[in-house]
C-alpha cells in the first residue's frame, strides 16, 4: 500500500517521538502499520499496544495477513507475536490491563487510540521499555479532551524539542475520501463531535452532551391538542427509585407540547395515567424504551389498542439516539417545554468517549435521566415519523 500524503509527512518525521491527532478515517491505523512493518523487517523489536482487546485483535490479524508470506516467519497466536530469523519481532498488545504488561526492550512502540489508554500507560510501563534499546514511540489518537494524550501533544510543537514532534490532521486529509462525503456527515453531527472526530480538535466540553438546552426551551406552556395535527410520543419506564416519563411533541410544529412525570405506583396504575394522557392527546405512535420491565408493560398498553413500538436500549442504540437530540436542540430544530426538571437533566447529562470512536452516554451519578430518554425517544418518532419500519 502507497501511503497518501499524510501518512508520508508521519512517516518520514525523524523524530524519535511522534503524536499524531487525527480524525476519523484519516488513515492513522495504516501508517502505524508501516511504521511497525518497516522496524520489524530490520531486526526491531516492536509493540503494537490498543486500548481493548477487540482492537488489538484485529491489528493482529490484519498483521499476519500482510506477514503471512515472509520467509522464516514464526507466529504465536496464544502470544499474539510473530518473530523473523533475523531477530525480528512483533506483539500485540491490549492496555486494558496495564500493570500486567511487561517485556524485554523495545524499538518501537506504536500507541493506538493512545488518547483513550490510562494515563500512566506510558510512563509506567511503556516509556522504560525503550530505554535499553533507544527505541522510538508513536502515539497515534483521535482527540479525548485535554487529557494525557494532549500533554504530549503540546510537548510536540515546542520548536526546541527535537526529539518530540506532533502532528494533527483532519478526516478531509484523506484523498481517497471525497470532501462532499464530510460534508453530508457534519450537516448531521454534533458540533462537538465534529470537532473531536473528524476535525482532530482538543475539545474540552467537560462532557457536555446537549447544548443551547435554555435557548431551545420555548415551547408554549398548557398547549392543548389540536384536530388534525400530529403528535408523537415517547416513554421511559422508571426502575426502583427512576421515574416513569411521557413526552408528547406536535411533529408538524416541531414543539413539545406535554411532559408527564411520576414514580412510587403500581404498573397498573401507571399504565392507567398513560392511557389517559394518550387518550387526550391521541398520539400517532408511541416509543417506548423496551428494556426489562419495559416489555411486559407494552404489550399490556398494547392490548388496550395504544400504537406503541418497542425501542431496544443497547450501547449501539443509544448512541445515535442522544446524538440526534442533541443536534435538533443545538440546530433550534425542536422547541422544549421550560420545564425545570428537564432542563437540569439536559445539562447534567454527559458522555464519555469510548476507544475507537463513539460515546457512552449517561446522567452523573444520583442522578436521573428520565426525561431525556423519554425526549430522545419522541424526536426519533418524529424525525422517522413517515419511516413505517421499526427501530429496535
């Protein structure tokens, strides 16, 4: 493979250290595999280290494949290491247990997602691993805040330090990724998203997941339903000290018109309060989290003729859920109720970037999330309000 012009400009940095930052499909997995591939066929000792097994993983086997024909060439699929008769070696290696690895010295160490390893990662462990041999790191990561990774990032562009240089690119970098395809993808995303995925940048958000919440919150108080418009709903099934919560928003105008929230009663009872609400506002469809107590729950709601569809909660699902909350409240594309308690969820509600791209999204401990589920459930029925399949 011919590297394109920025894994050129990576590659052929003498520097010893290198942190790259860049965006998502840039192309910093294959550069880092260059790298490893041109110290291993010399007789280096190489590490190839990810935050997670499942990345480290499929390094491995994308390794053996470009090794596979190299004359001589011993694997080790238990060690996850290949060795060359002339004294050639490479493993790869998950940091998700760190105080575990250890190993003789080495030439080069290439840090995937290195942004998203524990911090003591490289002092610790990595860092006296190149003392013997002289050997040369490079940290390559999309950003995560202003974090350990960034540190070594500043160190980087001190004009004075010339063992450490930084570099920082953008998902455009890529030529092989046509520019009108980024474009389409941010009119989509989340500001800080975009920012820390594919423009490379040290966004410092605090975690923050929803933003202009008091801006958006102008949607009329004691709305009443209308003939002829159509509203959709959806509900979050409270759990022990959780709340049940049921937000209906008018898909025409785009406003939240009602928010019902309540705990501390009985299934039935609070399938009865549902029905009611429902039977005033006579919304189209009703998506509701389905979740453990959630699906009994809407199968009975269900047999009392409600249009209810199931909405699975998984870690793969939640996220394009919020994130299209969060974007139709940042664009001003929904209209909130000034309600109080979801306001306050709103802002308190945070995420934390995984390894690999991607957020796990939650409310701060003892703290509740009710109401922002039950938001992102109805803004995803409308914006698939003509959609006739499910989304579970």
């Amino acid at each position: 493979m011919k590297p394109h012009t920025g894994q050129e400009v990576i590659l052929a940095s003498e520097a010893r250290f290198k942190v790259v930052a860049c965006g998502r499909r840039f192309g910093k997995t294959e550069a880092g595999k260059l790298a490893l591939m041109v110290h291993f066929l010399k007789g280096g000792h190489c590490w190839w280290l990810a935050p997670t097994y499942g990345m480290a993983n499929q390094v491995w086997h994308e390794l053996k494949q470009m090794c596979g024909r190299l004359p001589g060439l011993r694997v080790s699929e238990a060690e996850r290491r290949m060795d060359l008769p002339g004294g050639g070696m490479l493993a790869i290696r998950s940091t998700f247990y760190a105080d575990r690895l250890r190993g003789a010295g080495l030439d080069l160490a290439v840090l995937d997602e290195a942004a998203f390893m524990e911090a003591a990662v490289w002092p610790e462990v990595v860092r006296p691993m190149l003392v013997d041999r002289g050997g040369s790191a490079l940290f390559l990561s999309s950003p995560n805040g202003r974090n350990w990774f960034w540190d070594l990032y500043q160190q980087g562009l001190e004009p004075g330090n010339r063992q450490w240089r930084s570099f920082r690119f953008t998902s455009y970098d890529n030529p092989l990724i046509a520019p009108g395809e980024l474009d389409d993808l941010a009119q989509t995303t989340p500001d800080r998203v975009w920012r820390a995925e594919y423009l490379a940048e040290f966004v410092d958000d605090e975690g923050q997941v929803f933003r202009g919440i008091r801006e958006a919150a102008t949607a009329p108080l004691n709305a009443q339903p209308i003939p002829g418009r159509r509203y959709i709903a959806g509900l979050d099934w409270g759990r022990q000290n959780d709340f049940t919560v049921l937000v209906l928003i008018d898909a025409d105008r785009r406003e939240m018109v009602a928010l019902d929230r309540f705990r501390q009663m009985s299934w039935a009872r609070q399938r009865g309060r549902l029905l009611a609400l429902c039977e005033r506002w006579q919304p189209a469809v009703i998506w509701a989290e389905a979740n453990s107590i959630g699906g009994p729950n809407i199968e009975a709601l269900q047999a009392e003729g409600l249009p209810v569809r199931p909405f699975t909660m998984t870690a793969r699902s939640k996220g394009p859920l919020i994130d299209a909350l969060a974007l139709a409240i940042e664009k001003e594309a929904i209209a909130l109720l000034p309600d109080e308690t979801l306001l306050n969820e709103l802002a308190a509600y945070t995420l934390e970037p995984r390894a690999g791209g991607g957020y796990r999204y939650s409310a701060p401990s003892g703290l509740h999330d009710d109401t922002v589920i039950a938001t992102a459930l109805a803004w995803q029925g409308v914006s698939h309000a003509r959609v006739s399949v499910d989304f579970v």
